[in-house]
C-alpha cells in the first residue's frame, strides 16, 4: 500500500509490492515471453519451454503483462478532459465531482466495475487529480487483516481517495470493517484477544473509496450496496482506440499514420492495453527498420508477427474456434474445452471468451460452447461440414 500525492498513485506498484497476482487467469499468464516477436504463429509445441498448461502467453490477453507497467505509466492519462471514451461514465464522473466541489464534501464511494485493460486504475487516479487530493493505493488481497484495513483509514486525510484495487478479493473479515468506514467514518477496532480484549472506536476522516473490479459478480450485496456511484467500463469502438493510439503516439513521439492506427485499433479487442502493446511492437518494428513514421504495411506486419489476424484473433482463440469447428452442431462444456487446448477454464471464460462472444464467433448456451458460422469460417473451416483440420487458414 502506498501513499502517493496528488493522484499519481500506483496500485500496480502496490499490486507488485505486496507481491499479489490476480487470481485465476492471470497467475498462469505471468510467464512472460520476451519481447522478440515470433516469426510465425506459435503452435503449443513451440512453448514447450514455458508452462505447458497455461500455454504461449497471448498478446491478445487484457491483462497487465511486466512489460506493459512502465510503458502504461507514461501514457496514462492524467486528467478527465484526456480519458477517451466511456462517454457516460466520464459525464456521470463530472457530474459528481462538479457537485461535490460545490459542497465541499467528499465524493461518493465508487465502484469501477468491467474487464481488465479498459482503465479502471487510470480513472481512479484521475478522480484523486481532479479532486487535487491524496490517492492511497492498495488492493484487496494486500488488506489479509482488519489491522492492515486500519493502518491505512487511520492514515486518510479529509477527501483523500482510497483505491483498492481488486476490491472482490478483500477477505470478509476485513470487509466488515470498510462497511462501517464507509457508512460512518468509523470504526472499533477490536486490541487483544481473549478477557483482556478492548474495544477501541476510532472516528475517521470522510474519504472517498473507489474500488475496481474485474469481477462485480463476487462481490456481496451489502459490500456493493455501500457505493454511491457503481460505473461499468465497456469495451471501447475502434474510433476511440483510434483515438487512444493518436495519443499514445504523440507522447512517444512516434509518426501513426492514420490506416496503422485503424489497423491496429480493429485488432486490440476493445482494449486500450492491448492498443498499447501492439503500437509498442510496431515502434520497435519502426525503430529496426530505421523509420520514423508507422504505415499501415508496417502495422500489419507487426500483428502479422505476433499471430494476430485481422479479427483480433490469436493462437488460442483460433484454437477454441478449430475444436468446437470440429463438430459446430455439437456443444462443448468448459472443463472438455479447458482440458483439449491446454487453457485453465478460468482463462478461457475472462481472456478469450468475451471477444469471441463479442465479435459472434461463439455462443454460450446452456449444454455448453457453441461455434457460430462466422467463427467457422474465420478459422478456415466449412459451417456446413466441417471436416476441415480446423487450422487457421491466417
Ligand atoms: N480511456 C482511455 N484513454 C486513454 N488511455 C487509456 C484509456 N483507458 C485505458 N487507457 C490506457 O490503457 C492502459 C490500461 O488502463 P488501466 O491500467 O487503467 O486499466 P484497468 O482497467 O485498471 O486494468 P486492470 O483491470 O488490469 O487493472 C493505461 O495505461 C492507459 O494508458
Ligand atoms: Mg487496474
């Protein structure tokens, strides 16, 4: 946990002091290949190397990857008038802290729900900025006990922005206790144990808590009932990645011409971290070639070494589309999925299924995983038949 002023807080900094990884599909995801693009689409016998069960580690995944820490710190945005997109969000946003700063009090509690990669920590430090307040970072898994919960509140000045991180992940015991800081700005604090154990009331200052989860769904219905403010980050249209990478560029220094940024935007899956990632790879691609400027050639040529075909699809996805293309009128369950491309089902369900949802590759129905026609077909296999090897034709 951290306390960094004036809302240039880390909670990936404090995600990677306390040494916690995010549950399910990330901790397998960890392994990080090194930046040397492949030349061709990795099969799994290629990754034999690196954790056989979680397979390559994609380009495509929204999750934070190491590489990503430094390079997303310099390009975050820092004010509201620079957050692209998430239109309703940010004017709900404004909204409340246009009227907050017309009370003078602290801002509502707010809850950032949505898929990781679409700027929930961007947003909470914004709203510490905004507020020219104190941003102090933790996450749910750093709060193991109520003392680490009361370490932190005791530290919270008047209107200071508390961001936790993961807020599904903090442990009941400990939320038990946020429910009374939220609601009172107060808290007893039990010291000891046993006969000798005191009760002792500690008064707060009114903070604000914004919490960020990738998994609204688990957390309770008290917890979340204790937000004011609950905003849903959505996965973003190509225009706004456009916009995202124009910007990014220009903080880089990088010429974007405008057919990279569309090529690279309809490729990032929604996702302004995975925009970011591939306008990275692209720079290299540019800086190896000697050139300034990136063209729509080079662009190409970047996702073209990275395995990323023109839907956005990766290795894995293709691999999920070529099973179930086997016998497209036959549903699949998740564990039989899971266990015949070598992915965990968590994985499956938070990094590969949405966009595969989201682009109509793939139905969910209740006996299991459905391929659609189109998903057929963007792995090179006939709907109607399906006899094909279920390989990529990319
Ligand atoms: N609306 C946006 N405008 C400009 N850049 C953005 C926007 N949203 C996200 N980004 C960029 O994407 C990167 C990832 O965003 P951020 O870390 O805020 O996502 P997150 O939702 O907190 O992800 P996670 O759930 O993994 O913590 C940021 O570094 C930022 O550069
Ligand atoms: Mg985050």
């Amino acid at each position: 946990m951290g306390t960094v002023g004036r809302g240039n807080g880390s909670a990936d900094g404090a995600r990677r002091r306390e040494g916690s990884s995010r549950e399910g599909p990330s901790e397998g995801r960890q392994a990080w290949r090194p930046a040397e693009a492949p030349t061709a689409t990795p099969t799994a016998g290629e990754d034999a190397d690196t954790d056989a069960a979680a397979g390559p580690t994609p380009w495509t995944s929204p999750e934070q990857l190491p590489p990503d820490r430094e390079f997303e710190g310099d390009l975050r945005p820092s004010r509201l008038a620079d957050f692209v997109g998430q239109d309703r969000v940010v004017s709900n946003l404004r909204v409340a802290l246009q009227a907050t700063q017309s009370r003078g009090e602290a801002l509502d509690h707010l809850l950032l729900a949505g898929p990781p990669g679409l700027g929930k920590t961007s947003l909470a430090r914004i709203l510490a900025a905004e507020l020219d307040a104190d941003l102090h970072a933790t996450t749910g898994p750093a709060l193991e006990r109520p003392r680490d919960l009361v370490g932190i509140l005791t530290q919270l000045k008047a209107g200071d922005v508390l961001f936790v991180d993961e807020i599904h992940r903090v442990p009941s015991a400990v939320e038990e206790y946020l429910y009374s800081a939220m609601e009172d700005y107060a808290i007893e604090f039990t010291l000891g144990e046993g006969p000798s154990a005191r009760v002792v009331p500690l008064r707060l200052e009114r903070f604000t808590l914004v919490g960020a989860t990738t998994r609204e769904g688990l957390l309770s219905a008290p917890f979340r009932a204790r937000f004011g403010l609950v905003e849903r980050l959505v996965p973003y249209p190509d225009a706004d990645l456009v916009r995202i990478l124009d910007r990014a560029a220009r903080l880089l220094g990088l010429q974007l011409e405008p057919a990279a940024a569309e090529l690279l935007a309809a490729r990032s899956r929604g996702t302004p971290r995975v925009a970011g990632r591939y306008l990275r790879r692209a720079r290299d691609l540019a800086a190896v070639a000697g050139r300034s400027t990136v063209d729509g050639a080079l662009a190409a040529e970047a996702m073209a070494r990275l395995g990323v075909d023109p839907l956005g699809l990766d290795d894995v996805d293709r691999r999920i589309l070529g099973y179930l293309g086997r016998n497209p009128n036959v549903p699949v369950g998740l564990k039989t999925l899971a266990a015949a491309i070598g992915e965990s089902e968590d994985t499956i369900e938070e990094v590969f299924e949405p966009h595969l949802l989201r682009m109509g590759l793939l139905h969910r129905t209740a006996r299991g995983r459905l391929v659609t026609p189109e998903g057929c077909r963007a792995v090179g296999l006939d709907p109607a038949g399906a006899t094909g090897s279920g390989e990529s034709s990319f």
